[in-house]
C-alpha cells in the first residue's frame, strides 16, 4: 500500500495516474479527509496503515504563478518546507521509506565549460552561449550547492523554500528527493509549461532543463521500483532548450493563429512581467542514468507532448479521496 499526499494537486494527480496505470493500491489523500500537515494526526495514520511507500505530492508553487509565494509567505514556508519536515519526522520514526517532489528551480544558470575551466554563466550570457555552442553548456549536479537559495541569494521566496526543505529533510531516513524541471506534457492546463508560453502576452526567452510530466511520475517511480540508493535526484528530461527553441516547436507543430513576442531583455521583463526573480537552469542527470533510469531526450518528449496536443483527455482523477481508510486513536 502506498500513501499518496497532495493527490488533488498538479503533480498528486499525475502520480495518482501513473499508479493506477501500474496496479498499485494506493491512498490518495487530501488534507480535506485527513490534514496530514498535523504531526500528531499524520503518525497515527502511518502508524496503523503501515504504507510501504510514502509519496509527498503536497506544496505551494503559488497560484497563478511563482510570484504568489512572495506574498503568501506564511503558506509558502509552511507547505514547502515544514510540512516536509513534518514527514520526514513521522517517516523516520515508522521507518517508512518516502519520496518528496523537490525542485531544480534551486538554481540558476549552468555551467559553461571550455579553456580555460568551468564557469557559470546565466542570463543573455548564457542565452547567447548556448545558441552558439549547446555541447559547451553543462547542467548542475546533485552535489552542486544550490545557487539560488536563502543561503544563495537572490532568490525568490519559492524557491528559498524548496532549497531550505532539501537541507532539513536530506539524509534524515529513507528518502528520494526528486527534483523536476518546469513540467510539461501534451494536455492543455495552466500548470503545463507548453500552455504557459503559449498564453503569455510575451514570453521570456530563458534556457532551462524541463520535465515532461508523466516521464517525471514514472521514472519517481521507477527509482524506489529498482531499489535504487535513497537520496537526491535531478528528474529532468536530458538536455536543455531555450523558450525560442521551443516557441518555434510550437509554430512549426501546432501552426497558432497567433505571432508570439518576446520580453526585450531581463530589465523589461522585471518591470511589466515578473515581480520575483526567476530561475532558469540547466540540471544534469548522470545520477539518475547511473541509477539505470531513462527519460526521453528533452526535444523528443516535446515534440511528442505538442503532436499530441489536448489528443490525451483530461484526466479526471475520480478516485481521489475516495476511499480513505480514517483511522481514530
Ligand atoms: N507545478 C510545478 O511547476 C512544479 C515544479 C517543480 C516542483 N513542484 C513541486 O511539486 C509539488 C506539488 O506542486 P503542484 O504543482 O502539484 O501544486 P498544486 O497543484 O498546488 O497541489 C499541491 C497540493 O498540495 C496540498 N497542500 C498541502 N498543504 C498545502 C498548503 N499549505 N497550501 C497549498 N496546498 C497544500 C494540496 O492538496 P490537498 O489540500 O488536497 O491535500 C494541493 O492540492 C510542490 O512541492 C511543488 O513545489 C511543482
């Protein structure tokens, strides 16, 4: 049995997908049913239900967008990175093994390797590096600092958060820490990184690593399957595209009826399109090659999520919540 938190989310849903794809029994809960962000009620329901597998789904990404979280602070800190604490504290003591959806957005830039060394570039920098020589342009690894953190600022709130979270929780007991890239795949909804750009009044030209959505779930997945070893993972489909590039994946594949603009520079953006700073990074995912898991070249998956564009219908998760053994002390 596995416990599934945050179900009713973007990301709870799809993994809520994926392990009914795979036969799984599994609870989907929602802090409606149970709230699990309260210790005391949380220990108990591991206590007695004994899941062999604990999934944290649940988090603030901020709604529409990450400028939300600089405001709901309280929200932000509390769903990012107490609650993970929470867990992790209740899983240390039922030693129940459990993966959490960290983030890659705890950096920004990459790394740009040439003679003489390695030095990190970002921004137009980094833009105008890439466009002209990609295979020079390297992602960070899992024993990178993050870089964009409280530790590391500036920062945006969201993002110190997350960063934050993965220095409570890492090492503390059985647990992944997968960190995606800005999700992506085939469907039409707002949290989709491919709906994003497309309705944006302009669009910010960064150079990111992405995860396709589902590819994400399975390869979380596919991790604590294999038995790999506990600890943090970059979850991103290998490699790295420009927003241009994938702008012109958009046109050459979907055909809008529509010109799309973009921010001049960094400064315009700020002023008219952004109040939090962004993080545009590149990660690298040798870890989880190492560890025998695969994701689709990060071309190949767009291309395949924008031929498939709204093919997929909307997955309407009907069993969440359904179900939900409530166990009184
Ligand atoms: N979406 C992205 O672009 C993205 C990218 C990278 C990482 N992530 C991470 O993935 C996790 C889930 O993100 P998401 O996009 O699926 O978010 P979401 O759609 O907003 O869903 C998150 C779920 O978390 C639960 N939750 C628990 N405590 C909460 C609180 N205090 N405030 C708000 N929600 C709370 C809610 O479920 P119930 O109330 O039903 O239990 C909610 O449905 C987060 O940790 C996020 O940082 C997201």
């Amino acid at each position: 049995m596995i416990l599934l938190l945050g179900a009713s989310g973007y990301m709870g849903q799809a993994f809520a997908t994926e392990l009914r794809r795979r036969r799984y029994s599994f609870i989907p809960l929602t802090r409606k049913a149970i709230d699990y962000t309260d210790f005391d009620l949380l220990f108990d329901y591991i206590r007695k239900l004994k899941p062999e597998f604990i999934i944290n789904a649940a988090g603030y990404p901020g709604r529409p967008n990450v400028d939300a979280c600089e405001t709901a602070r309280e929200e932000t800190l509390f769903a990012n990175t107490l609650l993970p604490q929470t867990i992790s504290r209740a899983c240390s003591m039922t030693s129940t093994p459990w993966g959490h959806i960290s983030s890659g957005c705890i950096y920004r830039g990459a790394k740009w390797i040439d003679d003489p060394g390695t030095r990190i570039v970002e921004g137009p920098e980094l833009r105008r590096l890439f466009a002209a020589s990609p295979e020079k342009v390297f992602g960070y690894t899992e024993w990178d600092e993050p870089n964009f953190s409280f530790r590391n600022a500036p920062c945006n709130f969201y993002s110190g958060t997350k960063a934050l979270a993965e220095e409570a929780i890492r090492g503390a007991g059985e647990v992944y820490l997968w960190r995606p890239g800005m999700p992506f795949n085939g469907r039409s909804e707002p949290r989709n990184f491919l709906w994003r750009i497309q309705n944006y009044a302009r669009v910010f030209d960064g150079v990111n690593s992405l995860s396709q959505l589902d590819d994400f779930v399975r390869a979380c997945l596919d991790l604590w399957e294999r038995q790999a070893p506990f600890g943090i993972y970059n979850m991103t489909n290998p490699g790295a595209v420009s927003t241009r590039q994938v702008i012109e994946m958009v046109e050459r594949i979907l055909k809008p009826n529509r010109r799309f603009e973009f921010w001049e520079n960094e400064e315009e953006f700020y002023r008219h399109g952004a109040k939090a700073p962004r993080s545009n990074c590149v990660l690298d995912v040798s870890k989880l090659l190492v560890a025998g898991i695969k994701m689709r070249p990060v071309e190949e998956a767009l291309e395949d999520s924008l031929r498939n564009w709204n093919v997929a219908a909307l997955r309407a998760d009907n069993s969440t919540a359904r179900n939900v053994p409530s166990f009184s002390s």
